[in-house]
C-alpha cells in the first residue's frame, strides 16, 4: 500500500512538473508557432529579398506604440508606402531613450489584416534583436521587407489592398543579450538604402532622367545649380552660382530655405544619416554619356 501511494504521488509530481514546464514555455512555444505559420498576424523571417513581382500594388501602413513602463519616443519616419507584390521595400522608424540611463528594448510585431501575416517577409529587422539605446540617444532604424506576391493566388486576400505593421518596444528581459542601436547612427553612406530612400520621399517629385514637378536628378551631383535646360528655377536658384556636391547638397536636403533664401523646394530631410543615404545613391549614379 505504501508502495502504491508513492508511485502515485511520483506520478502526479511528474505530471505537475511536464505541466509547469509547459506553461512555462506556451508564450515562447507559441510565438515560434506564430513566426513559422503566420498566425495571429506575425510577420515572417527570410534570408533574401524577393526575386519576383506582380503588377498588383498595396498600401502598407506603419503604427508604433511603446510599453506604459518604456522611456522611449518611437514612431515611423513616414506614414505609409506603396509595392507590388514582391518589391522589395525599406522602412525607417525613429527612436529616442527619454531617459538619463541606457536602456535595452525588445519590438514585438504584428501584421493586420491578421491573415496576410503569412505573406509579409521581412529581411531585416531592428525587431530581430535586444536592442540598447543610450541615455538620451536618437537613433533610425531600417526595416526592408517586401509582400510575398504568392499572395496574388490566395482568394482569400484578394480583397486586401491595405495592410498595417505594427511595433511596440518593451523593456528587454533579455539586457545581456542587447546590441547597440548606435550602430544605425554611426555607420557609413548606403547608397542602397538611399535608393529605396529617394523611392519613398524624393520620386514624388523628382525623377532620375526627366524634369517632373522638381528637375532630374540622375546626373545633379558635380552639376551647376539652377543651370538644366527646361526647367523653371527659381530666381534664387538661377544666380547661386553654386555646384551640387556631397556638401551643398547635404546642406540643400538639411533646410533649403535656410541654405539658399528664396529657395521654393517645400521639402527637407532632418535626419543626417539620411540625408547621407540619399546622396551616396545620387553620387552613384552613372554619368550621362557626352
């Protein structure tokens, strides 16, 4: 009888310790879950950008938020941009730690509608990591992703033309595990990124090999200011008798009215790394022949 008891005692123990263990690791076990299938809305991990693309475009949306407990400003840089199916597209977010101290945060993720989660492949991520930002630092981070355009032949995302990333920053559980965000603000001139860049916040008005509502930039970098055939400068532009460099140029993006009185360009870019970016990809650009 004593026997039989403890074996029974030893059971329940075993039970007990495999259901602790198990609700000890549901969150982390369904988090795996959600990142490998999709659900509930969470994006996907992948190595690479995409190779294909459809004609069929989406609206994609940027939400921030942070934890009640969390210092930090955290919001997108822009408010939304358009792909196709299968284009690879860049996203900045901006983060400021509010506080005297350094600070370690972890973004959580998700995608809505929750069914497209399946599709959205992110291929670099300041989500991927614990992430430290110093006491008083303001940092932006990239995020390039694209739509898997297999999602053209779901039916059941076929009326989905909207869809919505969202981030929210936690306090880390992780601190020891943390890389420095410092690396985004200290890190050299990517014309890539410029690229994708001048996509989201220049081609609105400016185009590389014709004059739109601003004048072609494919060749401005080493060009006179206010000196292409066909386009209306300003008056302030005209007489300069400046040329487009790296440094011009910088100071131009900065605050053109402040750099150039009279200046009628509404646009400004803040961010220095940014600014960086954009003229790394001008600059890259070939030269016209002749």
């Amino acid at each position: 009888m004593f026997t039989r008891t403890r074996l029974t005692v030893a059971a329940f123990v075993a039970v007990l310790a495999v259901m602790t263990v198990i609700t000890s690791y549901s969150v982390t076990l369904y988090r795996l879950f959600c990142q490998a299938t999709g659900s509930g809305g969470t994006t996907q991990r992948v190595a690479e950008g995409s190779t294909t693309q459809t004609a069929r475009i989406v609206t994609v949306f940027f939400d921030t938020s942070v934890a009640p407990n969390m210092p930090w400003r955290f919001i997108p840089v822009q408010r939304s941009v358009k792909l196709h199916l299968g284009e690879d597209s860049m996203a900045f977010f901006e983060a400021q730690n509010l506080s005297n101290h350094d600070i370690v945060g972890h973004a959580t993720f998700n995608v809505t509608p929750d069914k497209v989660g399946v599709y959205f492949k992110k291929v670099q991520c300041f989500c991927f990591n614990e992430e430290k930002l110093a006491a008083g630092e303001k940092v932006q981070m990239p995020v390039t992703f694209f739509v898997d355009p297999r999602m053209a032949d779901d039916p059941n995302t076929a009326d989905v033309d909207q869809i919505t990333l969202s981030y929210t920053f936690f306090q880390s559980k992780k601190p020891d595990t943390a890389i420095d965000l410092a690396r985004f603000s200290a890190k050299a001139p990517d014309a890539q990124a410029g690229s994708r860049l001048f996509a989201a916040q220049c081609a609105g008005c400016h185009a590389l090999e014709s004059n739109k509502i601003g004048p072609e930039l494919g060749n401005v970098v080493g060009r006179e200011a206010g000196s292409l055939a066909g386009y209306p400068y300003s008056h302030a532009l005209q007489t300069a008798h400046l040329v487009w460099t790296k440094a011009t140029l910088d100071q131009w993006l900065k605050n053109p009215q402040a750099f150039l009185p009279g200046a009628q360009m509404p646009m400004h870019v803040d961010e220095a790394i940014d600014r960086n970016d954009i003229i790394a990809y001008l600059a890259s650009l070939p030269k016209p022949a002749g």
